[in-house]
C-alpha cells in the first residue's frame, strides 16, 4: 500500500534563515529547529519523510513562497530546547520529557519567480488556505493538495513570463 504524501508551508524570515540558506547548507538539509508552538509541533509531528514544503519567507517585503523543500527526517527532540544559552531555551522542558521537536528539511528547488503573499490572496483555489486566514501566525501549517498544485501551476505560469 502506497503512503499518502501530505503538503505543508514553513515559514523563515529571509534575515534569519532564508532558501538560499538551505540550498548551502551541508547536504542541502537542516534541522527545522526553534518552533515554539503546540499546534505548529502537533504539525511537524505529523511529518512524514517524502512529505513535500512550501518554503515561505516571512517579514520580508514583499513576503513570498520562494521555494520547495522535502521532509527527510521525521519529527526527534529540539535540543535547543535544553540549551541555557540558545534563544529557544525553554526551563520547563526536560530530556526525559521533551515538549519540543523538529524535523530534517532537504532543498528542492527555488522559484524563479517568489510567489509574492498579495498574488496568492488573488488566487480563487487559495481562498480557504491557512496561510491566507486573517490572523494566521502559525509558522509551519498544512496545505490541501488542490492548494499546492495551484500554487506550483501559478508559479509555472510566472516563471514562463
């Protein structure tokens, strides 16, 4: 039996970790760190290896999907959850209960062409997504596979311009 493949959105701020920091990292991979919360976790533990990613670039001007990544490792403890000095130590959280995970994202490709947030509320097919809810924050969030294939068909009809 084949296993379903699901889609989702993470959000980085370009300044802080951007698409083009992923294609450089080693193995064009990285850990998902930092996510701080529940539901957003409850998400990222969902994960499955294969499971594809709109890479979207928060506070950026304009904020944009720029890219695709790939889910390759499944969700494991966030170790800067522990860690008295990282920004995302959390006190309460402790080894033998971690409340806090990640997951290994690899680089795909970069869009030739952001898909900026503004062209995306214009989309009909895209009305319903979370990312467009008003008062969305949530920076990992599922997409609905009618979503995701409106989004890579517009990005293909951008790049061909």
């Amino acid at each position: 039996m084949a296993v379903e493949r699901h889609y989702w959105l993470m959000k980085s701020e370009p300044d802080v970790f951007s698409i083009d920091d992923l294609a450089r990292s080693p193995k064009k991979t990285t850990a998902w760190d930092g996510v701080r919360n529940y539901q957003a976790r409850n998400y990222m533990r969902a994960m499955k290896v294969g499971d594809q990613v709109l890479f979207y670039h928060s506070n950026a001007n304009p904020p944009s999907v720029v890219g695709i990544a790939e889910v390759v490792r499944t969700a494991y403890p966030d170790a800067t959850q522990f860690d008295k000095r990282d920004v995302h130590y959390d006190p309460a959280s402790r080894p033998d209960q971690p409340r806090w995970d990640l997951v290994d994202i690899r680089f795909v490709r970069k869009f030739t062409v952001p898909m900026a947030l503004d062209l995306l509320r214009g989309r009909v097919g895209l009305k319903g997504m979370e990312l467009l809810r008003k008062g969305s924050r949530l920076s990992v969030q599922p997409v609905r596979v009618a979503e995701w294939n409106d989004i890579l068909q517009l990005e293909r009809g951008q790049a061909g311009k």
